[in-house]
C-alpha cells in the first residue's frame, strides 16, 4: 500500500469516527488487506484502534490481531473483556499462540492461558518446550491428516468439516494409526481424482521431512530449495506432530538475514526495531566489538612505528597507506560476503575449501594487477614531476603490495568464514570488520617489508 494511500484510509477514518457513522467504517474496515492495518495503526489514537478493531468480523479481527506489534497487542489484551480475548485466541493458530504468548509479560500470559481451550493449552505447553531455534518452536499443528484406506470422497469430507481450522489444505499428510507419516496429497490431485479412488493410490511417499529439533535455519534452507508451501514435523519414531508453514519459514529467513547483517557490521544482534531499541541498548551492542577493533589497530600503528626510517626515506609513503589499507579491506568483504552467501544457501561447503581458494587467488591476482597498473599510472601523473628519481621505486613498492594485499584479502575473506562455519560459529562474526582488522595489519606490514627490499634499508 502506497503512502499516500494510507494517508487518505487515515483520513477517512478519522471524519467517519467523528462523524459515528459506524456502518461506512465498517464497509471501509472490509476493504483494508489486514496486513496493512499495522501501518494505519500508527496514524492513530489508542482509543480509535480500540474502536476501529472493535468492528472488524471475527476472522478478520484474529488476522489483524497477529499483525500487530507486541506492544500493541499487549494494550489490546489490557482492554479486551474475557469473551473479547477467548474469542481471538480460538481464532488464531497454534504457531501464532505460541509467538504471543512468547512476547508477553507474565500477566498478561495468565490471561491468554486462562481463555485458551483447555485441549490446546496443552498443545501450547508442549510447543513453548521445545528449544528457541528449532523446527518445533515455530511449528503449527493445524494440518489436515487423512488416513490411507480413505476415499477421495471421504478425504473431502474430512477437509470441509476441519479445513476451516487448519493453517493450509493445499498438502494433506496420510498417517497410519500410530500416526507415523506414509505420505502425502495435494488438494490438486484430490481434486483431479475420481471420488471413489483410495488414498494409498494417489499419495506421495517420497516425503520430506524435518525432526522436531532441527534448526529452524535449517529448515528454511529447505523452503527454499524445493520451493514448499509447508513441511511435515515428525517426531523419533516418524509420527507426524506439526508443520512449518511458509510464512513462519520466511520469518525465519528474515530473522536470519537481519542477524547476519549486523554481525557482519560488528553489532550484538537485537530483537526490537531500530527505533524501538533504546539508545543504551544499541551504544551496548556496538560498544565492545568498537572497542576490540580500536585496541586490534594497536597493531597496525606499531608495524607504522617499526618502519620509521622507510617513512623518513620517502615521506610520500604515507600518503599510500589508506589506499592499501582501504583496499585489503574491500578485497576481503568482497570475498567473506559471498563465501557467507554460499555457505548460507548451502553452495559452498567447508569440503570446498580449497577450490574457493584457488577461485580467490586467481581473481585476487587479476583484480591486484589492475589496481596496481592503475596506482602506478595515477603516481606517475601526480607525482612525476615532484618525485622524478623515486616515482619508479615508489610505484614498484604500491603496486607489489596493492597485488600481495589483493590476494591475502581474498583468501582470508574465503578461509575465515569456512573455518567459523567448520567450528560451529556464526561465520558472519568473520565478516567485514573483523576480516579489515586483520588485513590492516598484513598489508601494512607487506607494504613496509617489500619497501625495506627495494629501498635496501
């Protein structure tokens, strides 16, 4: 939805509010998507929302509801009467039960409980127990199940009395009577089949499943490689338990994405938004990786400190240094940023490691003598004239170690985050800022050495 559009909806809203014609805001209200409810939300009172969810039908009132941010969800449960929350909570799916109630205070969560069913209280106690970054976690246990010695007939009939329940028909899972997973049947070749046709003859065997406990980064993985509206949970023993739906598997993946990129860039992941995270708590989650990449640099300045007499031989060295330095550094994010790609979408294993480097070190020597031609052209030119009997020493010693620290850069960006990867850690704690620290210190000590040589210091 447009920005203007959301303006004008606000608009509308607000004089049909004022003016109590509750009949047109509630044909206006059945023409808004519920996901974008959210962003109107902002534009509006607390007390307007409180009227505005009010009127929304009932269905439609528990899809908004999930849609909204924790906070005000919260507010939203502080006003609702009893009948108002149990008539949410039956509502809403067993995933998203699970989500809510994860998010609130503990008062809050005595009165979700309280209006639960008590068959799915249960249900909602055994999904809070599995482990926070697993399949289990973000499992639903709406699913249709249909059983092997069913008609088609009868698997239709099943769907029309349940379905209105379930999170998804379009894949149905057939169980045995111990309820261990034989197969499944899409609503495609339910619907193509003649009436009388059993179930064990039109299913799918060849079943891909997850465990309860698998990583739910895992799984996503798995959304995205076989393109899965839902996967089937099974427990040890292959009893179905629950699915991860598509829309829970994208959560994940944007989750995921989010904690990358912020460890990529020396930050301790958060959970809040950007501007619902307070000040303290992102100055905390930047501070100590700010502070080790800081005292890293020590290193860097002694190497600077060491080769004092190079300096005080060519001055104009120095004028080098950030060029060297800036370069190793983009070298190396280039290179740890699609080694993470591929490790992330399962492309490159650490069983790759030494193609990936063989890969690195032929684009890192391409890509250094270019920039050392470059550098040794833009020295010419600028300094020619000013440094006539040092300009070709000078453009030697930059472009040596413009191509040296091209190919270091690349290979520690390639090996660094397979290694991390190998020992279990997030391989984007290697990424950017970590990988620069390091090359920092490497190209300037490559760039002084290879001066000490040619100068003959």
């Amino acid at each position: 939805m447009e920005e203007r559009k959301e303006e004008d909806i606000v608009k509308d809203i607000l004089e049909l509010i004022q003016k109590k014609e509750m009949n047109k805001l509630h044909k206006v209200l059945e023409g808004i998507k519920s996901a974008d409810f959210p962003a109107i939300f902002e534009g509006l009172e607390h007390d307007q929302i409180i009227i505005i969810y009010r009127l929304l039908p009932k269905d439609k009132a528990a899809e908004v509801f999930v849609e909204l941010e924790p906070e005000l969800q919260e507010k939203l449960i502080n006003v609702f009467t009893d009948k108002e929350l149990k008539r949410v909570m039956d509502e809403i799916f067993m995933d998203d039960t699970v989500d809510l109630i994860e998010e609130m205070p503990s008062n809050v969560v005595k009165r979700i409980l309280k209006n639960i069913e008590p068959s799915n209280r249960k249900i909602v106690n055994e999904l809070l127990k599995f482990p926070e970054d697993s399949a289990g976690s973000i499992m639903t246990t709406e699913m249709v199940e249909l059983k092997r010695n069913m008609t088609v007939d009868e698997a239709f009939q099943i769907i029309k009395k349940t379905g209105i329940k379930k999170e998804t028909i379009y894949i149905c899972y057939v169980v045995d009577e111990f309820r261990k997973l034989i197969g499944t049947v899409s609503i495609k070749e339910l619907l193509i089949s003649e009436r009388d046709v059993l179930i064990k003859d039109i299913l799918e065997d060849n079943v891909i499943s997850i465990g309860t406990l698998d990583d739910k980064e895992d799984v996503a993985a798995k959304f995205s490689k076989y393109d899965f509206m839902a996967l089937p949970v099974v427990d040890k023993e292959n009893r179905l338990v629950g699915i991860v739906t598509i829309d829970d598997a994208m959560d994940v993946m944007q989750d995921e994405a989010t904690e990358d990129f912020e460890k990529m860039a020396a930050m301790q992941p958060t959970e809040d938004t950007y501007f619902k995270t307070s000040v303290f708590t992102h100055s905390k989650n930047r501070i100590m990786w700010l502070l080790v990449l800081m005292l890293s640099s020590t290193f860097t300045g002694m190497v600077i400190e060491k080769y004092q007499q190079v300096i005080s031989t060519i001055p104009l060295l120095v004028a080098f240094i950030p060029t060297i330095m800036g370069t190793g550094g983009n070298c190396g994010s280039q290179s740890s940023t699609l080694i993470i790609r591929g490790l992330a979408l399962g492309e490159i294993k650490f069983s790759d490691i030494f193609r990936a480097i063989w890969k690195e070190l032929r684009v890192a020597v391409v890509v250094g003598v270019i920039l050392a031609v470059v550098t040794a052209i833009r020295i010419f030119l600028q300094y020619g004239s000013s440094y006539e009997g040092q300009v070709v020493e000078i453009s030697i010693i930059v472009g040596l170690t413009l191509i040296l620290t091209a190919i270091v850069a690349k290979i520690m960006g390639c090996i660094l985050p397979m290694i991390a990867k190998k020992c279990k850690i997030d391989p984007a704690i290697m990424a950017a800022p970590l990988i620069t620290t390091i090359i920092d210190f490497s190209s300037n000590f490559v760039f002084f050495k290879i001066a000490t040589v040619i100068l003959g210091l």
